[in-house]
C-alpha cells in the first residue's frame, strides 16, 4: 500500500541539479546532488544517505517516472558526456 504524500512547496529546498555521484556502503547509499557546466566547476550541494532498500525504491520510481515522461513527450536523448 502506497502511502500518500504532502509536499509544502513553502519549506522544501528547490535545488537545479545536473551532476550526481553515487556511492554505498554496506548500511548506506550516498546520493551527492549539485551542478555545473561547461564554463564552471561542478559543485555538490547535497547529500543524501538512504538505505539500500530506500535507494531501490528510489530507482524503482525513476525509472517508472522516466518511463511516463517518454511515451508523453517522446525519447530522451543519450547520457551527455560530463
């Protein structure tokens, strides 16, 4: 069972992001989140640490959030070089 959710745009942090880096442990997965491009020097701003069970559900939700943004609007292109 899905438990519904309440996201208060007043109090969430909103952060462009476009550079990740991955990393785990036994107990962890470590999600960094931040930016750069071309012209300047990527810089992470968060990080999150998650469970591996959570991290799974993460990627579980990505996929399928993928999935329903490419039969709307059509086929991403390919991973950009970084």
């Amino acid at each position: 069972m899905q438990q519904e959710c309440h996201v208060d745009t007043g109090e969430v942090l909103e952060l462009y992001a476009n550079a990740f880096q991955v990393g785990y442990n036994v107990a962890e997965f470590l999600v960094d989140v931040g930016r750069g491009f071309e012209d300047t020097e990527t810089r992470f701003h968060v990080r999150i640490i998650t469970t591996p069970t959570d991290a799974k559900r993460l990627l579980t939700l990505l996929a399928q959030t993928v999935d329903n943004y490419e039969r709307e609007f059509g086929p991403l292109p390919g991973q950009p070089d970084r």
